[in-house]
C-alpha cells in the first residue's frame, strides 16, 4: 500500500464506538475552553487554568488525529484548514501570550465553521470545489 492510499483511503476508516469517543473528547475539549476562556477573561493566575489548556489541546490533538486517521481529506477541507490555523493562533500564544482577542478568534472560528453548511466546511480551496470521501 503506497503512502497516499494510508493518508487518503478510497472509504474512511472508522471503528466501533467512534461516535462516541469522538462525542467524549467534544465535550471534554469545550469544558477545556470554557475554563481557559473564563481564567483569561477573569485575569485569572495560570495555576487556576493550566489543567484546562492542557486538556484542550489533548482533547483536540485526539479529535484531530482521529480526522486525519479516518480520512486524511480532511487536511484539505475547509473544516480542517480552520483547525491549523487554530493551532497556528494557539502556538503564537507562545510568543506573545494568549491573549484575549486570540481565544476570541479561536473560539470564533470554531463556531462559524463547525456550524456552516457541509458545502463549505467539506469545500477544498485546493480544489475549489466541494471534496467529500465516501
């Protein structure tokens, strides 16, 4: 099996079960922003929301890995182009810290995109058309 055929499979892979552990790391990723969000709106000290950043980008390294593992398309997708440039926002946090109007972004993002029609999160700017797998 040649390389392209791991990263991009004919079908998505999947397992028993999927739904729901991608539904558990879901809900635990959004418990993780709600605790960064509120800590860094409320100025608070980092010992009181560094458990919560941890388990956001355990959280969404996990729903990440299990995107790209299903089927690699994602990487070319709308909705999975707006994830690195999430992570991208999240790494420049490390330079000038996480600021406010970053989390706001981040959380904007995530919003418009994980709510917009299947015609734009599965639309490929590579392609410039709608790229589903099957």
């Amino acid at each position: 099996m040649n390389t392209s055929a791991l990263l991009f499979p004919q079908q998505s892979r999947s397992f028993n079960g999927q739904r729901w552990v991608n539904i558990t790391f879901r809900s635990l990723h959004l418990l993780g922003i709600a605790g960064v969000g509120g800590a860094f709106l409320f100025n608070a000290p980092e010992q009181q929301w560094l458990g919560y950043m941890v388990l956001t980008i355990v959280s969404g390294s996990a729903m990440m890995v299990m995107e790209i593992w299903s089927n690699g398309i994602w990487l070319i997708q709308l909705r999975g182009l707006a994830t690195l440039l999430k992570l991208l926002l999240l790494a420049m946090t490390f330079f000038i810290g996480l600021q406010p109007y970053i989390l706001i972004a981040i959380i904007l993002i995530s919003g418009v995109i994980s709510h917009a029609p299947g015609k734009v999160r599965y639309y490929s700017i590579f392609h410039r058309k709608i790229i589903n797998c099957h």
